[in-house]
C-alpha cells in the first residue's frame, strides 16, 4: 500500500465512469445487520459492500490517482468536525422498471453535513452538482410498489436496527471485469482510502476484495475480519432478560460439552402458514399459539416453519411460551435491538434448554438449515457425552422436475454436512420436507407430463437416501408400535378414500380449507405426508408420537404491525390455525445394549426380508387394473349404498326411546368385519356390533319391534342366529346384506370410541369373558388400522391375497383355512416388519415378500404374531394346534383353532407354489392370479375323493343354512380323523358345495356334495401300495366315513331327518360327472324364520361369562349354519328354575376355595373337540388360556364327585347342587 500526498492544482476531471465510486462504507461489525436482508434481496450484493455512495458514477479509472489527490486537498482546506451517520428510516425509489429500497439517516442536519461533505469533492473535481442528492444505503429490489412482497420487504428494513459511527474515511472503489464460465462478472473492490483527519490517500496496489481489504480494519472495531456467509459462525439464543427485554444468551457457553444426562426428549414441528397478503391477518395466531401450548404438545424443542416477522413477536409476547421456551434461535423482530428476520418464511426453534446454531447455506436464496447443537441432551458414553444435534428442515415446494432436482440437492447437502460434521452424534431432522407421498398425485402428475419419469425415481430416492443415512421416521416407528389414535376418530368411509401414501397426512386439503385454497383443484389437492421428525435409529428408540392443529377454533383478529384499524372480516369464523398439522414424538436415548428391534423381542418371532418385485411385477396399476377388472374394487354406486344403508340401520336402532335406563344412556353403534377395515367387495355383507347398557334379551326384543316397524324403509329382517357368541340378527337393508351383534358394556358404551384408545390391561377391560368375545372383531380391528404404516398398500395386497386364497381353494374358516382375519393378522405383520425397517416398501414388494416369507415359513413349529403387540408374548401351543395365527386381544389369541393337519399342508404348499410362481421370469400379476381356476384344477388332480352328499327339501331358510352350516363346520373333524387313521394319506376338501352342471340356480331342489381329494396312494418307500395294505386303508376310510356319518345324523340338534339327508362315501373321479359350484341359500326366507326363541333368548342370558367367544375367525361358529329347532312345541316342557344357572367358572371357584369341599374328590367332565368327551380332575384343570393344557370353559359338560360318583353340575340339564341354581335340584341324581 502506498500512501499519497495531494497535488496542488485543480482542473476539471470528467465523471462519467460506472467503474469507480467514492462512499462512505459502515464498519464491518455493522455489516451482518444489513447482509442478513441484502443477500437474499439486492442482486448487487456480491458485487457491492454495504455502502453510501457520495459520488456515482465516479472518475475514470485512469484518473483515480489525481482526482483522489485533489478530493484529499480540497478537503484539507475545510474545518471538518467529526461526521457522524445514523441509518434509522426505511423508504424506496421507484424506477419505470423497478423499485429500490434502502435504509437512509432521517435527522436533516446529518444529512446535510454528508450533502457538504460530497459538494465538497465535485468543486475538487471542478464540478458542481444540479440534482437532489439522497444519502443511502441498499437493501434490496422490488418490482411493483403495490406488491404485498414490496411492502413486507420495505417493512424489514424499516425493522433494522439503527446502525450509526463515525465517518472517518471516504473510500474509493474499482470494477473489477471478470469472465466466469464464458459469463461476463464484475465485481467492486477497494482501490484505496481518503482518511478524513489526515486527509491522506491510502491505495491499495493491486485492489483488494471488500470482504477482504485490509483498507476496511478500523482498530474501533471489536469484530474480527470474517466473511459475511455466516455458515461457519457460531450463533446463540435469545432468551428473556429479567429486564423485559429479549437478550442473546452466551453465558452457557462453559458448559458446552458438560451435559446433564437427559435420557428422554420430545420434539415438536408445526408449519405455521405465513401470511402473504399486506398487512398480514393475525386472525389465526391465537389459535396457533393455543395449539403449541396444549399441555400434551409442549415439548423440549419447538421448530416452527414459515415464520414471520409478525408472527414471531406475537409469540414471543406470550407469558407461557417464555416460560416454557427459555431459548429462542431468533428475538422478535419488533425490539428496536434485534432486526428482522431474513427471509418471509423462516424458521425458528425454540427450546426448554440452551443451544447454540449455524446457518447451512443450501446456496439457494432462502433455502438453508439451522444446524443446533445443544448443550445438555445428547448420549454419554462413561465419561464421553456426546451432543445432540438437531437439523431444521424446509425443502422447495412443489411437484415438478425443478423442485424435485432442489428437493434432492437440499437433502444430499444437508445429509453431508452432518456425515462430516458430526458423524457420531445424535441426529434429529425435523420440518416440513415437502416430499409429495400420495401415489395418487405422483401418478396424475406423470400421466399429464407435469413431471418425468426419472423426476419420479428422484422422489423414491430422497426416501432412500433418508434411509441409507440411518434415519427412522418417528411416525412411522410409533405407529406400527403404539397405533395412530386418529384413525379411531374416522369413519368406516375413510378407507376407501384413501391412497397409497396418505396414511399420516399432515397436510390434508380434504379437511383442511386452508391447504385446499393453496393447491387449488387438480391433482394436488390429496393429502400429503409433509411433515416429519427424523431420528438416527442407533440413537434413539420412539416411544410415541401424535399430531396436533388438527380442532377448529374461531378467528379473532389482533393488532399487529401494519394491520388494518378496522375489525378483520373474518372475525369469529371458524378455521384451522395452518394449513398444515403439527406432529410432536417422544424420544429415548438408546444407551449401549439398549437397542432392541421388534425381532429380538421373542425368541418365537420370525423375521421378515425384503424380497423386491422384478420389474415385470413392479407396476402397481397393472395388478390394481387386473383387480379392478374382475370387479374386486367397490363401485361408487357401491361404497353409496352400504354407507346409506348402514345409516338407515343405525338411525332406526339408535332412536331415543330405545334407552330404557333413565338419563338415556349412551349407545355405540360400530361396523366390524370386512365392512369396518375397509376391505369389502360388493358381495360382502356389513358386520355391525352394537354396544349398550342394557341386556342382550332386552336389546333384542326392542331392535325387533323397530326393525319390523321399519320394513317400509327398506329393513328386512331374515332371521334370527343362535351361536356360541351368543344371538345374531341377519338382515337385509336396502338390498345390502347386514348382520347385527350386540354387547352389554355400559363402560365401554359411554367411553366409546375413547375406550380404543385406552391399553389393554386397563380397568375398564375387565369384563366377562363373553363380553369380551363380543368386543374382540372391534378391538383387533382398531388395532389393525391403527398400526398399518400404509393402509391403502396394504388394502391392495389384501384383495389380491384374498381373491388368490379364494381361487386357490385355502379361504374358509369353518374348514380349517384362512379367514379374512388371518389374511389381516398375516398381512399387517410383514407390512410393519418391513416399515419398521426403513424406506417405503412399494406394493408389488410388500406381496413378493409376504408370498415368499410365508413359503419359506415353519409352520409346525413357527408362530406367527406381531412383535409390536405382543412384545412379551408368553402364549404356549398346545399338540392340538397345527397352526399358530395370533390375534390381538383376548379371551381367545389363536384364530387358527379350526386348522388341522391337513388343511395347514394345503395352505404351506399353496404358498410355496405361489412363491415359484412369482420366482418365474417375466411374471406379472394378471398372469400370477388367474394362472388356473382353482375348483377346476382341484377336480382334475385327484384319482379319488371322498363325497359327502348333503340334500335338503325344506322351505325354511333358517333350517336349510342351519344344516349346511352344521355339516361344513364338522368337516374339519373328519379330516382330522383321517389324519389320524391314515397320515400317509393327504386329504384336501374343497371349501365349496358342488351340484351337478344342469341344475339351475333357480331350481329349489337343494343337494349337492362336498369333496375331499385323497392323495399319496403309495407305500411311504414309494413302492405300489400291497393288496393287504390297501384292504386295510379302505377299510379304515370307510370306518372313518361310517363314523362321521353317525356323528352328523346323530346331532338332533341340527339334523332334521323330516327335511334333510346327508351320506359320505368313496368315489372315482370318474363317477363325479360333470360338476359346478353351488352358490344359492338352501331354502327361502319364510314368515317365522325372525321369530324369537324364549327359551334360546333366556339361555343365551343365562350362559354369561361361561360361553367362550369366536376365536377370531370370520364369522362366529354357525353364524350362516347353525340354527336351533325353530319350534318350541318340538321340546319338552320346560321345567322351573330357581335362580340364574351358575357358571363353571364360579363352580370351580366355589370347590376350590370352600374350606369344606375337597377338590380332589371332583372331575370336570368337558368336550375334546375331536376326541367327545373326557374327564380330568379338578386340580388338574388349568384356566390360564397360555397355559398349554388350557381348555375353555364352554366346553366344561358337568362336575362329578369321585367319591359317589354323583353329577353336581350339570350344563345340558342346568342342573347345580353346588350353588342350588338353575333347574330345581330336587330328586337330582
């Protein structure tokens, strides 16, 4: 640097030049307050320094040197007292093609002296000024003063903070022309100085870079010489004073890295929706802060989007939230001492604890991350406590090639700075991530070109990217742990409007009216799952999650800066407080040997691997296109009915009179079944359960009277069903097939549906057991919709499953094989294995693995449950499960209690060959499910069957579905005692009727058979079965036939040899002739078939707690199939009771516990269910259903005393001298 002294003459120099400048420059530690808005609004910022321009254009460059010379001089022959600027007013310049808008000092007689000071250095120059000289500094540019953008930004800098020193050198700057990539650059830098009090010249030779020039060190300033990109500078927070005032908080510095050992803690994210419209509405902020201060929302960290410089000092006035949040990443904008934020929409953290930040520049205006580090959370490791870190996110909006490709580039910068940065620290990422989920969205917007096919693979990418990393999603992780409590608030409707992707939304145009007006009509308006809390699964371990925003509230405007005097229009209107949902979880530091993954949990649980589809299987539409062909998707005509139907019903049951209990106790009415998950065909019948204070007789007999009363309405009443789950109505309403349960709950009735969300080890669960029963199809069904990661994915598979089990002859409950429920409890659990793991699971994937894990699996061995529930499953099979599925809630946690041997074979080697199937090359889907009819295949693969014929000419339907049912639901025992006779043999029935090809479906003569196909004719060397052997096989077959034909016709109950027949016999294929299925009802509905029973209404009273529940199949034994005799005159007459029959179970509590009885001396006679009756003594009778000898109770048949061989107790008879209940024991023997 050379120092130069002034000439001593003067002449006119020309100033004409745009290459130089002479200004006044601020110091440096000013500089941060004025770039923060600078950056991101004037496009001359990385070409200027913050400045005051005195003279521009300036002289030539070649003319520097004496020009500056004669300024020096001339100033020199001035008295100059100290020159002071304060920048404290905002205002604009309007241009024809734009704005600029800039900060100036307002005091008139600094300005004039700063007017003096540059008259001075144009009469140096030989020039005097014409035009109106304003002082001031840039901020940035605007292109239309009317512009909400214009007046926000001329706010901001109307909020900057006064920044006011002493002026003491006038600096002189220099274009520099560059050539960047073929591009033309020009950038200032610093030529040299004019030092005010020495009035000498100060060159820098060659000039220097602003940011660099040692020409800008001014010993007056504290700050060091830093780069304005404040990426690498540590910030603190802002915490409230004692004083009532907001200051930075940097006395917690020493303590970085101490740590106080946190273990547990909670992170919550809100978009709050920025206001755009000038002056901003603070309608919606009192509902906002409302929902961050619900007492469960409050968390440890607060990271708030969209946040605005208005919104921000509302908050920060709140008393709670300064309480609660001590420390804030940004003060209010609104203190004189603090500035703007830099951006409209920003975001904020707040926190319980201290923390200090960086910005993460994403080199995008607008676009960065703040990076916290706190001080007191974090893992420790002995003496080693290592910080949590937290990552804010707020990627680009949008859906198109642009966004995504920001999308993409934001995530990897960030995913890289914390991989370098801080490579064994806690991770937590939480924001709005603004990547679009829906699959209905992604779909519509590559059907119509709004994006392209490898933008699509960019969207998959982001997910794998976040998984790659080790990020879990938090929701994603409680939900298929603990459940969304959400779906409980859903209607049965719901399912069927959703898409894959959806599950979760956060932010919802279908609900929320606020993000409706933002994405307009098309294909954006789904719900997307914007927001998230992202946690380094080593870490942590989820322990619940919950969105909130999602109540109504009543708009009040408030005053806030620049709003509008008058009373805001939308004054008491109902709305949500954002656009989006907020979601909080909660978060446990997972500390060396605490990380347990749902596999490790239980010995017993199997785990699930990925099997990808092949990209001929990969496509989605083509297996949704194949099931909507063949009708398996409900029409629009079809979801409307059942939804008016099950109204119709609800509304004529649910009527207040129906209430006898005074204070008109409260009635639930559910949809259970297929109907209540939401994977219905329009041939499925609606399930309904309702739960109610009163009795099941009382119930019953009201509902009767309302049902008949509203035949007009479209409501038939079919018939009555008795089953061990107690009575059942079958109707028709509007042409829809329902049937309707009932449950006596008072609790559960006035706490619904508050009551699925509780535990279930709670209080108000304690029930009898067949109260239970009755919940069991609701609560499992809760639980399944409420921990599914992806419903609408999953009730896709579940169709395809459903509709493959069918085709394939494996989908019947009463005969031992799958049932909707196994389906359920076998599908859900892969698909939240394989959540739990990591990315999303496409639906074509989650099938091959499903197919392939179930293939592959033992199912002799093996128990198939979800980990998640039963997370310390104690549940032991018994020898007489061949098949483990379990459900969810109790009495009964095995729905495969039907299963045998045989059937479970079947079912392994379908599995197996469906797994090949999808092995093969060039596979896909249509072909996969229609690749042979299953009934037709069945009859031609085996040489010999066993034929049941059933034939039945009476008119009833009651009766006609009653046999059917009956003879379908013993099948299962013929199997298992053919299993037993012959093991070489392998039975398979097919779980249809067949009738000959020429009967109609209209003809009323019902009979028809049902087959079991006999394989493996061969000794077990493989050699040709002997003579002798094979005499002695049909000689067993035909004992076993002969013995289940005795066993059916033997059953009064059920067996009416007036009106029906049944035989089973050995056949050729050859001797089947020509067969079809049968689908009609044997019989038609007759006036009687809805009449009641009293004697099966009280019995069905009087069973109480004894009468075990379904086990979880589809439908409760006999529900289609068993029906009591439907006249009361066939029965003896009933004798007289003296009290309610008393239950097994309080006999067995009286034997055990009365001193004065000796339970040695007494057997429980009970019903095996394939062995008849068998007897066992009463210390030896276990009653913990995991026990492995448990038996349930409503098999118990009578007790009797060893020593005189009396029966005490008596179920048939109802017969008890134990209590001295039910039927009079007088002369009991």
């Amino acid at each position: 640097m050379a120092t130069e002294r002034a000439p001593s003459q003067s002449r006119p120099v020309p100033i004409d030049s745009h290459d130089t400048a002479l200004c006044i420059i601020p110091p440096k530690r000013l500089w941060p307050s004025f770039n923060r808005l600078r950056s991101l609004y004037d496009k001359a910022y990385e070409k200027w320094p913050p400045h005051v321009n005195l003279v521009y254009p300036y002289v030539r460059v070649e003319d520097l040197p004496s020009a500056c010379a004669l300024v020096a001089s001339q100033l020199s022959h001035r008295s100059l007292d100290a020159l002071n600027v304060r920048l404290d007013a905002a205002d604009v310049f309007p241009h024809r093609q734009g704005n600029t808008i800039f900060v100036h000092d307002s005091n008139k007689d600094r300005t004039s002296r700063l007017h003096d000071l540059r008259q001075t250095a144009l009469r140096a120059l030989a020039h005097t000024t014409t035009t109106n000289y304003h002082m001031h500094l840039t901020i940035g540019q605007s292109r239309d003063l009317n512009a909400s953008s214009h007046k926000y930004l001329l706010e901001k800098a109307s909020l900057l903070p006064a920044a006011e020193w002493t002026v003491g050198k006038l600096y002189i700057l220099v274009r520099e022309r560059l050539e960047i990539d073929g591009n033309a650059f020009s950038r200032m830098k610093i030529w040299g100085t004019i030092d005010l009090t020495t009035f000498s010249i100060c060159r820098a030779d060659p000039p220097e870079h602003f940011d660099e020039s040692g020409l800008l060190i001014d010993t007056g300033d504290k700050m060091s010489n830093t780069a304005a990109d404040n990426t690498s500078l540590v910030n603190y927070p802002y915490t409230f004073s004692n004083e009532e005032k907001w200051v930075l908080d940097k006395g917690f510095t020493a303590q970085l890295g101490g740590g106080s050992d946190l273990s547990y803690l909670t992170v919550a994210s809100y978009n709050v929706l920025a206001e755009f419209k000038y002056p901003p509405s603070g309608a919606r902020y009192p509902l906002i802060v409302q929902n961050i201060l619900q007492q469960a929302i409050l968390a440890d960290v607060l990271v708030l989007q969209e946040v605005t410089d208005n919104f921000l000092s509302f908050i920060c006035q709140n008393d709670d939230i300064r309480r609660h949040y001590r420390y804030v990443s940004h003060g209010p904008s609104d203190q004189d001492d603090i500035g703007p934020l830099p951006s409209h929409l920003n975001v904020v953290v707040f926190s319980r604890w201290p923390f200090s930040w960086s910005w993460l520049s994403f080199h995008r205006n607008h676009k960065g991350s703040i990076i916290v580090k706190f001080t007191d959370i974090g893992k420790r490791d002995g003496d080693i406590f290592t910080p949590t870190i937290l990552a804010t996110v707020h990627l680009t909006c949008g859906l198109t090639d642009g966004s995504l490709s920001s999308k993409r580039h934001e995530l990897k910068a960030l995913i890289a700075h914390l991989s370098e940065k801080y490579p064994h620290h806690p991770w937590v990422l939480a924001g709005d991530f603004n990547i679009t989920t829906s699959a209905y969205t992604i779909e519509a917007a590559l059907k119509k070109k709004a994006v392209s096919s490898q933008t699509v693979a960019y969207l998959k990418g982001l997910e794998d990217m976040l998984s790659k990393s080790g990020l879990v999603d938090t929701w994603t992780s409680a939900r298929v742990r603990y459940g969304d409590l959400v779906d409980v608030e859903k209607g049965p409707g719901h399912q069927t409007d959703v898409f894959e992707g959806e599950e979760g939304a956060t932010f919802d145009p279908t609900i929320n009216g606020l993000a409706a007006e933002i994405v307009g009509s098309g294909f954006n308006n789904r719900p997307q799952r914007y927001d998230r809390i992202l946690v380094r699964g080593e870490d942590f371990v989820v322990t619940g999650f919950t969105m909130f925003g999602r109540r109504l509230g009543h708009l009040h405007e408030t005053a806030i800066i620049g709003a509008n005097d008058f009373e805001d229009e939308s004054e008491n209107k109902l709305s949500y407080a954002s656009d989006h949902w907020g979601v909080r979880c909660s978060l446990k530091f997972n500390q060396p040997g605490d990380n347990i993954s749902p596999e490790d949990i239980s010995k017993l649980s199997v785990p699930v691997h990925l099997k990808s589809a092949s990209s001929s299987l990969n496509d989605s539409s083509e297996l949704k296109g194949y099931l909507d062909g063949i009708g398996i998707f409900p029409s629009e005509a079809d979801i409307t009915r059942r939804k008016e139907a099950f109204e119709l019903l609800k509304n004529v049951i649910l009527e207040s009179d129906i209430a006898t209990v005074p204070n008109k106790p409260s009635f639930a009415f559910v949809p259970v079944g297929s109907y209540g998950l939401g994977v219905w065909t329009a041939s499925s019948d609606i399930d309904c359960l309702c739960i109610g204070p009163i009795s099941a007789k009382t119930f019953f007999t009201l509902v009767t009277q309302r049902i008949r009363k509203a035949e007009d309405r479209g409501i038939i009443l079919r018939r009555r069903v008795n089953a061990h789950s107690g009575t059942m109505l079958e109707l028709e309403v509007l042409d829809v097939k329902m049937d309707l349960q009932y449950c006596p709950s008072t609790m559960i009735a006035a706490t619904w549906p508050h009551a699925m969300r509780l535990p279930a080890t709670d209080p108000v669960f304690a029930l009898p057991t067949q109260t239970l029963a009755k919940l069991k199809p609701a609560r499992d069904m809760y639980y399944i919709r409420q921990t599914i990661p992806d419903y609408a994915a999953f009730r896709t598979a579940y169709y395809l499953i459903r509709h493959w089990a069918k085709q394939r002859g494996i989908y019947s409950a009463k005969f031992g094989l799958l049932s909707g429920i196994q389906i359920s409890i076998l599908l859900s659990r892969v698909c939240k294995l394989l959540s739990h793991e990591g990315a999303p699971v496409s639906l074509p994937s989650m099938l091959t693995t499903f197919f392939h894990h179930y293939a592959n699996f033992d199912w002799t061995t093996q128990l198939v449950f979800d980990p998640f529930f039963h997370n310390r499953l104690r549940y032991v099979r018994t020898a007489r499960e061949p098949m483990a599925i379990l459900g969810f809630y109790p009495p009964s946690l095995n729905t495969a209690l039907n299963a045998s041997l045989p059937s479970v074979r079947v079912i392994s080697n379908e599995f197996k060959r469906a797994d090949m199937l999808l092995s093969q090359e060039g596979m896909n889907w249509t072909t996969f499910s229609s690749a042979a009819q299953g009934s037709v295949e069945f009859l031609a693969a085996f040489k010999t069957f066993i034929k049941i014929d059933a034939q039945f000419w009476g008119v009833s339907l009651a009766k006609g579905s009653g046999f059917v049912g009956w003879l379908e639901s013993r099948c299962v025992m013929l199997l298992v005692d053919l299993n037993r006779r012959l093991p070489d043999i392998y039975p398979r029935i097919w779980p249809a009727r067949f009738v000959n090809e020429d009967i109609s479906e209209d003809a009323t003569d019902y009979q028809g058979c049902y087959l079991i196909g006999l394989d493996k004719w061969e000794a077990s060397n493989g050699d040709p079965v002997s003579k002798d052997d094979m005499k002695a096989t049909l000689g067993s077959l035909r004992a076993a036939l002969q013995k289940f034909e005795g066993q059916i016709r033997g059953d009064e109950k059920y067996f009416d040899p007036n009106t029906s027949w049944m035989s089973a016999s050995l056949v050729n294929r050859s001797e089947l002739g020509a067969l079809r299925l049968d689908d009609r009802e044997w019989g038609e509905y007759t006036i009687g078939d809805d009449d009641f029973d009293e004697e099966e209404e009280e019995e069905d009273e009087l069973l109480g707690s004894d009468d075990e529940g379904p086990s979880g199949s589809e439908t409760p034994l006999g529900k289609s199939k068993s029906k009591k005799k439907a006249t009361i005159a066939s029965r003896p007459t009933r004798p007289a009771y003296s009290g309610k029959f008393r239950s097994s179970a309080d006999v067995i509590n009286r034997i055990r516990w009365d001193p004065n009885m000796d339970s040695g001396d007494y057997i429980v006679g009970y019903e095996d269910r394939f062995l008849g009756t068998k007897e066992r003594g009463l210390d030896a009778w276990k009653s913990e259903q995991t026990d492995e000898e448990f038996i349930p109770q409503h098999r118990i048949l009578y007790f009797k005393r060893k020593s005189d061989g009396v029966i005490v107790w008596d179920r048939k008879e109802r017969r008890d001298t134990i209590f001295g209940s039910g039927v009079s024991s007088i002369n009991a023997r």
